[in-house]
C-alpha cells in the first residue's frame, strides 16, 4: 500500500511573466518589459506536497485561501497536479498568496510583486482545521508542516497540530523558518537550513562544530527527538541525543539551490512513511537534494533519478550536461577556442532518427550543444497532446548520449535568444529547412563568423509517425 504523507502549511501561487525590455519608461527612469507569457505553478506547502508525490507517496494538502480568484486558480492547479484538495479551506477574510516575478528575456528578475496576508489564522478557520486533522489524522503515515511565516502556522494551532499527531503515534516533520522556536515544541523533527539555525538561536554556524552546537541549543530549547539542518552543498547536519553525524551531499556541480529544502524534507517524509528508519530517510534525501541543486529552478526530483544514483548510476555522470538557461552564455566563455555547434528541438520520443542526426551534427565541432524546448514550448508547438515525455526526462535521454556535450532547455518558441548566448560556431538543423536563411538563428552566427548546416534526416522516422503508428495499431484492437 502506498504511503501516505499530510502536507500542513503556507500554500502560494508562484506566478512567472516573461517578456522583452525595449525600452526605459518615459515616467520613471525604470523598464518596461512587454509580457509575452505568463507561467503559474504551486508554491509553499504545496509544491513540497508535489515534491513529496514526486518521491513517491500520496500527498494531502491541508492550509487556508481567499475566496477570491487566486483561491480558484489555486485550486484548478491543485486538481492538474492530482494534490488532494478536501482539507484546503477558504477564508474570505483572507487573499491567496501570490508572488508575481518578472523576468526579461536574458532571465533576469526585474521585479516581485507580492500580495498576501500574514496575520495568524482566525481561531474559527483554526478550529475548522483541528476538527478535520483530529478526524481524518489516521490515514496518515507522516505529518509534515511547511512553515512560510504567512499565518496558517500560527503557534496555538501548530502546538495543537503536534499534540494530536504525538498522541496518534504520527512523526511530526517540520521545515521551520519562524523565530518563535517554542511553537514547534515537540515535534519528532525540525529542518533548518544553516542561516535558519543561526537566526533561530543567535549562535554563529560558519564551521560544522557552531553548527552542530546551533542544532543542539535547538533540539534541547524545543524538546524535539532531532534536528536536521541542510548546509547547500556541504551536505546534512543531524544532531540528537546521542550527538551528531555528517551526511555529505552528493558529487554534482551545484547550479541552483531554490527548491533543494523542498525535496529534501518531502523525501524524508516519504522514506519515513515508507517505514524507513532515519539515518537511511536522511541517506536519500540527501541524495534528492543533491540531485535537485545540479538543476534550474525549482522542478521536482523523481524516485527514478534516486534510484538510479542508489544503483551507482550517479547522476553526475548526466546532470553537468544540463545548463540552465541563464548560465547558457558559460558555454561559450569557458570553451573560448572550441567549435560550438548547436541545435534545437523538441525530441519527444528518441528514436533512431534523432540520435543519426546528433552524431551527424557532433562531427562537425568539438561540442555539441541541444536547445530543448521546455513542456510549455512543445505545448504551443505540437498541442495539448504533447509532450510525451516531460523536460526532465528528455534532457535525461539526450545527456545520456556519449556525443551530447550540453542541454539547454528554453521556454520560448525559438531559440532566437538561445542561440544569442551561446554564440555557436555552427548552426545544424534538418534539411527540410531547404535553405540556410529559413532556420532560426543564422543571421548570429553568420555574423560571427560562422556557418549554417543542414543535415538529412532518416526518412519515415519521426515522433509523430510513432505516435501515429501507436494510435492505428490501437484502434486495430479494439
């Protein structure tokens, strides 16, 4: 039976706006960017529930929202990501977060606009909220509060949380970041960070011994059973009663750290439903962690990325290929005197037309580098249908081909700006494009010296023909 993990904690729409700055505004000396798309996800306690889906338990997700048009789009991505939704309450006295970023095309944040309310919930919705944890708490494997200092966290309902989960025999995992440490006064586990612990106890953290001395004041100053604090990419930190213990993280090249807190609580909480005990739920969420900081953003970590590590197919050996979209320009500043070549693409399904035309493409420069457009891009492009395979899957697929040096994932139509960064030496792609001028790009590289390929593609071998061939082959059967 599938584990079960309850998710208690501050939820937030994570809103992006991507778009072009041409121009200073007339009215202020600031830019306007021209919004060209907009990306909604699931932010908070919610996107560690996705991450704890990812590790491979079932998540419930239990918070509070406005009843306003936040609090509906909220819900509408709840049901796309299969997050239950039945103890997530609307409170019309309160607005649902929304954090809306604004980033020009070079991936650069301009700015963050905030709305939201951070005062403690009512005592009614708080009421409303322990009555259906007290009914519903033995269903549940774990409980595990994710706390944003944005009020569904307030300290008489945490404590009242804590209590009923210690009386049920629930393990109470909290990822804290409020400076009231007493409100998590027994609960079988606190995760900080190493700036948490530091702000949490005053105490210096710059070496692993004020660290572990930190985590220790903590534990005690709290009465909980552990404290686990992440330290980025210098690995896990757990202290308890009999002392403390160094988990070293995982050997990747460190792109990006948002998100890794995330995956690392949502992965012990998942190994600890599971049954595992706790030095092995550490092992693997240390594991997650590692994997999550070699990637952009915030996207989730999958079991079969840790279990592959776990079967010493170290993810190493795969993730420095894949290059965040804003450190694309890296390729060419650190390879100044190789022959760039670059291509783009979807490569939904890999087939065998796919890897003649990137070994092809491999042989004419020293590095090969992949534009792979984002699920968003394959969307607009293809239609609703596709992709089959998501981003993270089919950079996987590429990175694992000996000839494939980089993927670079970008969530525009055209790699138009891609290939500004990269500034390749060669620029390939399928023959059917009949002449150079028609591909994307070639004026840039032509510009600097470069040159335009086009290479045949193996006749009948194609994504779609696949897809087409499964569908026929489908309804034959039925």
């Amino acid at each position: 039976m599938v584990s079960k993990v309850l998710v208690i904690g501050d939820v937030m729409i994570d809103r992006y706006i991507y778009g072009k700055v041409k121009r200073i505004s007339p009215e202020a000396p600031v830019p306007v960017i021209l919004g060209a798309e907009k990306k909604s996800v699931l932010g908070g306690a919610a996107n560690v529930a996705l991450n704890v889906k990812a590790a491979g338990s079932d998540a419930a997700l239990m918070s509070v929202i406005g009843s306003d048009a936040g609090g509906e789009e909220f819900v509408n991505l709840l049901k796309q990501n299969e997050i239950d939704s039945e103890f997530v309450l609307h409170d019309e006295s309160r607005r649902t977060t929304l954090k809306t970023r604004f980033i020009a095309e070079n991936g650069q944040q301009l700015l963050r606009e905030d709305e939201e309310v951070t005062t403690d919930i009512s005592d009614a919705v708080e009421k409303q909220m322990i009555q259906l944890l007290a009914d519903h708490i033995d269903q549940f494997d774990v409980v595990l509060l994710s706390d944003y200092c944005k009020g569904v966290l307030s300290a008489s309902f945490t404590q009242k949380v804590i209590q009923i989960a210690n009386d049920h025999k629930k393990k109470v995992l909290i990822d804290v970041k409020d400076t009231d440490i007493h409100k998590y006064d027994n609960a079988y586990l606190l995760k900080p960070n190493q700036k948490e612990i530091g702000n949490l106890t005053g105490m210096p953290v710059s070496t692993v011994q004020e660290i572990a001395a930190a985590a220790e004041a903590l534990r005690k100053q709290c009465k909980c059973a552990y404290i686990l604090v992440t330290m980025g990419g210098n690995g896990m930190l757990l202290t308890g009663s009999a002392g403390y213990r160094v988990f070293p993280s995982a050997k990747v090249e460190v792109y990006d750290v948002t998100g890794a807190g995330d995956t690392a609580i949502a992965y012990l909480a998942s190994e600890i439903a599971d049954g595992s005990d706790l030095v092995k739920a550490i092992e693997v969420a240390n594991i997650a962690a590692g994997i999550q900081v070699a990637k952009r953003g915030t996207s989730k970590v999958s079991r079969s990325e840790v279990n592959n590590y776990i079967n010493n197919k170290n993810p190493e050996e795969w993730h420095h290929k894949v290059i965040p979209y804003e450190k694309a320009s890296k390729i060419r500043a650190e390879n100044p005197e190789k022959k760039i070549v670059f291509t783009n693409g979807c490569f939904d399904i890999l087939h065998i037309g796919h890897l003649r035309y990137l070994r092809k493409a491999s042989e004419i420069g020293d590095l090969l580098v992949i534009g792979l457009n984002s699920d968003d891009s394959v969307r607009r492009l293809k239609g609703s249908s596709r992709p089959i395979n998501n981003s993270e899957d089919r950079s996987e697929m590429l990175a694992a081909l000996p000839f494939v040096d980089y993927i670079v994932e970008f969530d525009q139509d055209t790699p138009y700006e891609l290939i500004k960064k990269v500034q390749p030496d060669v620029l390939v792609k399928g023959a059917d494009y009949k002449k150079k001028e028609n591909v994307v790009g070639w004026d840039i590289v032509e510009n600097r010296g470069g040159t335009v390929k086009l290479i045949d593609y193996v006749a009948g071998k194609s994504t779609t023909n696949i897809i087409n061939k499964i569908n026929h082959e489908k309804e034959k059967k039925q």
